[in-house]
C-alpha cells in the first residue's frame, strides 16, 4: 500500500499552526505538530478527519528535540512532504529598542530565526534522500513571517530583525532546493485574531476600521491556512521563492 503524504507543523498547539494542521489534513495529509506546548486537542481534530496525528513535545531551538521530532516522524509515517515553520513567539515585554535588552533578543531570534532555519537544514536533506529513492510527490516547505519582515516596529526590534531574516531564509533555501524539485514559499501574515494578538484587539479594531488594512477585518488562521494548503497542494509548483501576503491588502500603498 501506498503510503501517505505527510507534513510537520510547527508551533500548532493552537491559533494559526493548529489552523494550517488541520486544513492540511482535510488536505489529505497526515500530520505532526512540533511544538513546546501538548498538542492533544489539534491531534485528536486531525485523526477525526481521518487522518493520522502525531504530537511531538519540544523545543525549536533545540538540536537534539529536532532530531528526535523527525526520527518519530519517520518512525511513524515513513516519510514528510511538507515542513510548516510557523513557530514563533513575539518580545515578552515591547521595549523601545534603545532600552531592549539582549536576553529578549536572543530568545525571539533563536525560536523565531535559528530554529527554523536548522530545521529546514535537517528536513530539505530528508526530502533529497527521499527523492532519491522515489520521486512519487510534491515536496515543499511553507515559512511563516510576518507583515513585520518590512514594517519597522521599534518597540519589538527583535521581533521585526527575526521576520525578515526569515524572508531571507526562504530565498536562500529557495534558491538552494530549485535544482530538486522541492518549493519554498513565504507567508506574510497580517493582523490575524490569535492569542498573540488577543492584547492590543481594541488598538487593531479602530485601526482596521479607520482603513489600515482595505479588506476592513481582522485575518484568521483559517486564511493563512488556506495559502499554505495550495502551497501543499503544488498548485504553484512553477513558482518558488515566492511571497504570500496574507494581510487584508495590508502591503498595498493607496493614495
């Protein structure tokens, strides 16, 4: 029997990766979530829709947690098409960036930027040998950023430096993995209604409704999710490298 495509999301405990985990498993895909946080909830909404789910427990940044997640992830399904980095964590105090300290700095750029980054490193080399041995699928692998990748926040710095290494980071492995066949995309998400955003939702309200965005509401996982399954999908399989905003026309310049 044929087996299964199957995917790694990251950080999909909840809000937009545990979105993305499941539209990928209505996708047709089993599914593992990486993430610091017990993901039962999301794994047992993934196995109702008939597809498997694993739940692995660690931490990004961590080289032997990532080497341990694939190994179940072999173990288990055999294979992996598809990598999400959608972990991520925002400074846990906003600080003007000529008091922000280096403790801050070091944790959102090693789960935001360096994590991902050796993952992808771990994950592309598994997809070479995979098609190496059969070339049966589509292979890709989807980056999470940010509208922050381009828009200067000095009161989170290090969120803004982490977002736009990561647009950097789809290029270079983009670049990199051209030559085997397997996709590199980024998404750029918006405003989107999360547990990350839950504390400034009155700021974001009247912003939203006083134009900062022409589609006048806030984003939902759903709609990352959506971008991230035709990615999945290979529906852009002659496209690679490429930019997805997912922001309500936030990007646009409107005169």
């Amino acid at each position: 029997m044929e087996s299964q495509r199957a995917a790694i999301v990251t950080g999909a405990a909840r809000g937009i990766g545990a979105g993305i985990a499941l539209e990928l498993a209505r996708c047709g895909l089993d599914v593992a979530i990486f993430d610091v946080l017990e993901a039962t909830e999301t794994a047992e909404a993934i196995r109702r829709l008939g597809r498997r789910a694993l739940s692995l427990t660690g931490d990004v940044t961590s080289a032997d947690d990532r080497a341990a997640a694939l190994k179940r992830i072999d173990d288990e399904f055999g294979r992996l098409d598809v990598l999400v980095n959608n972990a991520g964590v925002a400074p846990s105090v906003r600080a003007d960036i000529l008091e922000a300290g280096e403790e801050s700095y070091d944790r959102v750029m090693g789960i935001n930027l360096k994590g991902p980054y050796f993952l992808t490193q771990a994950v592309a080399n598994w997809m070479i040998r995979q098609k190496s041995q059969r070339d049966d699928g589509w292979m890709c692998i989807v980056n999470i950023s940010s509208i922050s990748a381009y828009t200067a926040s000095p009161s989170r710095g290090e969120y803004c430096l982490s977002k736009a290494g990561v647009s950097m980071a789809t290029k270079l492995w983009a670049a990199r993995l051209a030559e085997h066949s397997i996709g590199v995309y980024e998404m750029r998400p918006g405003i989107i209604a999360t547990d990350m955003t839950s504390a400034v939702r009155d700021k974001y309200d009247k912003l939203i409704s006083e134009g900062l965005t022409p589609i006048r509401r806030w984003g939902q996982p759903t709609d990352i999710a959506a971008a991230v399954a035709a990615c999945a999908n290979g529906e852009l399989k002659f496209s690679t490298g490429e930019v997805i905003n997912v922001d309500g026309g936030f990007h646009l310049r409107v005169l």
